[in-house]
C-alpha cells in the first residue's frame, strides 16, 4: 500500500487533481475535509457540538449548518481546536477502516494534512499552489460564501513550506495544466 499525500490552501485545485489521479491510477481517493464534514452528522458529535456551540449552530431542520458553525470557529482558533477534538476521533476511525481495505494506492487530499499522522506515513507529499487572487474568486463562486467569511475561513490557514514536498506545482486552473500535472504524478509513481 501506497499513500499520496496532496495539500494545498482550499480552492488550489488539489481535489481535482487528486481525483484525476485516482481515476488513473485506478486507486481510492480520500476527501478528508468530506469525512470531517460527516462527523457533524454522527449523533453524539453533534449533541457534543450544540451543547459547545450552542443552538445557534443550527440550521431551520435542526441539523448542523457548517456555514454558521465556520463562522465561530474560524475566527478563534479555540473554538478551532474544540471542534476538532470533537470530531477527530470519528474522522480518524474512518480513515484507518478506508486504509485497512486492499489498495495498492490511496490518495489523501486535505488541506490540514500535514498536521495529522497520517502525512508521515505518505510516501508521496504533494503541495499544490496556486495564484491567491484566482483561488479566492473560484472559492466565492464554489462554495457560494461573502468575502468576509472567506476572510475569517483564510485566517488560520497553514503555512505551507515547500521544502517538506516530494513535489510542488503550481496550477493556473486550465486543462493543459491539470492533465500535465497528473501525468506527472502518474508517471513518477510507475517508476
């Protein structure tokens, strides 16, 4: 079994690429942010995140609104760090039921990657970059966000340091330049 580690800020394009290269590798690719956001489903995490939170955190059905949970934990990092030991023990028994099946290769994409055991056991490290200008616009359009959120969201993002990578690439967001990446990765991967 082979890890591939991909990181980057949110809206670099990593997903993408890692998907890409999933599809050709033919290998399992690991949302990781998207197990995270499960957890806020799990009942006792959410009783956990309420009681914390308060009932404000909630949305008209009653059930976890990530928007307005981000908009108390992203502007206070301990807030960050409450809702993180909430939920990482569900996130990581997750990921360790995914990574005991039988893969020759699993791709992880988080963008907190590099803060969790599992970056140390990736025998591939990719950090994706891209122009911050361009990322911000793709995120406001994406996830459909006001700038002031995406402000607070970007406040206590990673600091990334290109030295700790087995590769970095920087994405400019076209086809010519995803497809060249993958291709890449694939090809450095055979060998």
């Amino acid at each position: 079994m082979k890890l591939i580690g991909i990181t980057g800020k949110t809206g670099s394009g990593k997903s993408t690429i890692g998907k890409l290269l999933a599809d050709k590798l033919n290998c399992k690719y690991i949302d990781i942010d998207k197990i995270g956001h499960s957890a806020t489903y799990d009942s006792s995490i959410s009783e956990k995140l309420i009681k914390e939170f308060g009932y404000i955190i909630l949305d008209d059905n009653k059930n976890i609104d990530r928007k307005k949970l981000g908009n108390i934990v992203f502007s206070d990092k301990d807030k960050m760090e409450i809702l993180t030991n909430l939920t990482w023990d569900y996130m990581q028994n997750k990921l360790d039921n995914i990574l005991s099946q039988d893969e020759d290769y699993y791709i992880l994409d988080w963008a907190l990657l590099p803060t969790v055991k599992y970056w140390n056991m990736c025998n591939t490290k990719v950090l994706i970059t891209s122009d911050d200008i361009k990322r911000k616009e793709k995120i406001l359009k994406r996830d459909n966000i006001s700038k002031e959120y995406l402000e607070k969201r970007e406040k206590n993002t990673l600091k990334y340091s290109e030295f700790k990578y087995s590769y970095v690439f920087n994405n400019d967001y076209s086809a010519e330049t995803l497809n060249s990446i993958v291709d890449i990765l694939y090809n450095k991967l055979l060998k």
